[in-house]
C-alpha cells in the first residue's frame, strides 16, 4: 500500500495513557498481537498477518499452491 502505519497506542482500548507507548512493542488488533518482524499484507477485503517465525513455512506453501508463478 506504500503509506507508513502509526497507532495512538498499543491497543484499541483505551488504556489511559496520555504520551507516546513503546514502539516495538506488540500490538493487539482485533484479538491478533501483532509483533515487530511479522509479515502484513492487506487488500481492499481484509489483513493477514503472518507471525516472523512463520514466513518461511507460509511462503512454501504459497510457492506450491501457485505453482511458482
């Protein structure tokens, strides 16, 4: 999408806070925590968030399912 993401906290509850939180601290979002190094890909139907410790093994599967294209 080529736009940064900033959020005016860690979590969409409000906690608060009144100054800036950790910035690489994990987020929650609709019940996922979001941590820093996970992969995001999101599109006009919705947001995908691959855990860092899963990227190799998600983009196996895709390379299979695609046939490589």
């Amino acid at each position: 999408m080529g736009f940064p993401a900033r959020s005016r906290g860690v979590s969409a509850q409000d906690m608060g806070q009144t100054g800036p939180g950790p910035v690489t601290a994990p987020a929650v979002v609709a019940g996922a925590t979001v941590r820093r190094g996970d992969a995001i890909a999101a599109d006009d139907d919705g947001v995908l968030c691959v855990p860092l410790q899963d990227c190799s093994h998600t983009l196996g599967h895709r390379r299979r399912d695609q046939g490589d294209r």
